[in-house]
C-alpha cells in the first residue's frame, strides 16, 4: 500500500469537517499511520494586528481551535487511533500549505454543493488542492464519511500528470479489495491538434489506450479494471461517473498556467459536485511539461 505514514486532518470544528475526520482516522487505523488534527487560529478574526508567535492563549477564537482538536483526539481515542494536536496561529490556506511538507496526505472537509459557506470553505479547499506538497482528500459535509473504498473511479487522458494518481488509485484498490473503473472522457471525434479549441478534447483512439493502459497496470497488480470511455465534457462526464463510487482519484498539474488550466480547473469543479470523496494527486514536477 502506499506508504500514508503521516496524515494531516485540518478542522475548524464545524460540521462541514466531521466526514473527513471519520475518514481519516479510519485510514489511520489500517494503515498505523500518525494523525495531526490541526486548527488554524485565523488572524483575519482579529481587529488588531496579531503576534502568530505570541498567541492570545485565552482568546475565544484560540479556545475554539482547541476544542476543535480536541474533540479530533477524543474521537481517535474511540477507534483506537492516537491524535496528535496542533493548534497554529495564521492564515489558515496559508498554514495548511505550509503544514503538507511535512505529510504525506491531508484530509479535509468542505462545505455541501450550495450556499456561502460553499465560496467560503471550498476556496480553501481549492487553494490546497492546488499547492499542497502531497495528495489531498476532500470530502464535503454532505457526504458519508466511513471509510467505505470497494468501488474506485480513476479518470485519466493518457498523460504523465495522471500517472501518479493512476497508481495511488490502484494501490488504494489493493488495499481495500476494490473495483475499479478507469474512465477516459473523449471528444468524440479526432481532431487534429492545431484545431482544438481547448486542451481537454483527446481522440477516442487517445481515450482508449488510456483506459487500456491503467487496466494493463492492474493486472499488474492482481486488480480487475473496467475501461470506459464516454464523450462529452471533461468535468461533467467525471462527476456524472462519480455516482455510485466510494471514491474518486485524479491527477493535477497543481499550478498556474496553461496545465493548470487543462487538469487543475476540472480538478476543483470534480471536488465540488463530485457524488463521492476525491482524492487529488498532484503530479510531480518532472512530469509537467514545459509552459
């Protein structure tokens, strides 16, 4: 199995981070990884400039960043897992970017699919799913949060920015005894390259050797792959597969610019309508292509 060794659990305490909490210290409990729940003392809540090294201890905001991480603790404490807590004093995309160096997931909640809370908490979400230095988790507050992986979905479009994931996917699949569906999202006709109006249209011949590629690599494995390919919108043919998986896993360039553009902005949308959890792997930098 992919070596989760140190899993980060960003909470604010509100409902909106309670499935992935459950989530994440599920995979804690398989994997013997070591848990962080963290809380970030935001000092935009503050009126006056704040010392991030000299925290108002007694403060309201600071006292609900502890009971946030506390009751992260006290819920490990139930299933056996043991939570390390941490409580920081910044801006919280800041913090949590800051934080991922030193993990090897993060696992975060988000708001549900309607309302200011979602503009609010999924900008976070996005922010972190873009420079996070590790994969990250994201699971919505409408979602279940129990740690249910026995159908996988893993788009791809054939290209080194999913390769990472790809192989994230089917090592999660292993663990867990999964199914898997590989789903490649095709234009539905070749065009010739100078003529694409954007960079997500592939050929339906690119979209099957994708999807053929990933199942080759799970009989690698001992792994069992459905290859699909459908036509339509990148993003909406993702979410619309979404439905009835336990988890969805994809790749991401993670970065500004044209790649970007091409996977990181189907990543954000996916993890915002998506019908199950996702998982988003960044790719490493040497396989991004040059912009």
């Amino acid at each position: 199995m992919i070596p989760y060794k140190k899993i980060l659990i960003p909470t604010d305490g509100s409902n909106d981070t309670r499935a992935a909490i459950t989530f994440a210290l599920g995979m804690g409990k398989i994997t013997g990884a070591e848990v962080t729940a963290m809380c970030v003392n935001d000092v935009t809540n503050y009126a006056i400039p704040w010392d991030a090294s000299a925290p108002d201890t007694d403060s309201p905001h600071y006292k609900a960043c502890e009971n946030a991480v506390r009751t992260v603790a006290d819920r490990g404490a139930q299933m056996g897992v043991d939570v390390r807590t941490l409580v920081v004093t910044g801006i919280p995309i800041r913090e949590i970017i800051d934080a991922s160096k030193n993990y090897d997931l993060i696992v975060m909640g988000t708001a549900g699919r309607a309302g200011v809370s979602l503009m609010l908490l999924g900008s976070v979400a996005q922010k972190v799913i873009r420079f996070a230095s590790c994969p990250v988790l994201v699971i919505r507050g409408d979602q279940p949060g129990g740690l249910a992986c026995h159908r996988i979905l893993i788009p791809t479009d054939g290209t080194s920015i999913t390769r990472t994931a790809i192989t994230h996917g089917l090592e999660m699949a292993r663990a867990f005894n999964a199914e898997v569906t590989a789903l490649s999202v095709s234009s539905g006709r070749s065009i010739p390259l100078p003529l694409r109006r954007n960079a997500e249209q592939i050929t339906p011949d690119a979209a099957r050797k994708a999807v053929d590629s990933v199942a080759d690599m799970g009989r690698g494995l001992g792994i069992v792959v459905k290859p699909v390919v459908v036509t339509g919108s990148v993003a909406n043919e993702i979410i619309r597969a979404s439905a009835g998986q336990d988890l969805l896993v994809m790749g991401t360039a993670g970065r500004t610019g044209f790649e970007y553009l091409r996977l990181g902005s189907v990543a954000e949308k996916t993890v915002r309508h998506a019908r199950c959890p996702v998982l988003v792997v960044r790719a490493p930098e040497t396989m991004l292509p040059k912009i």
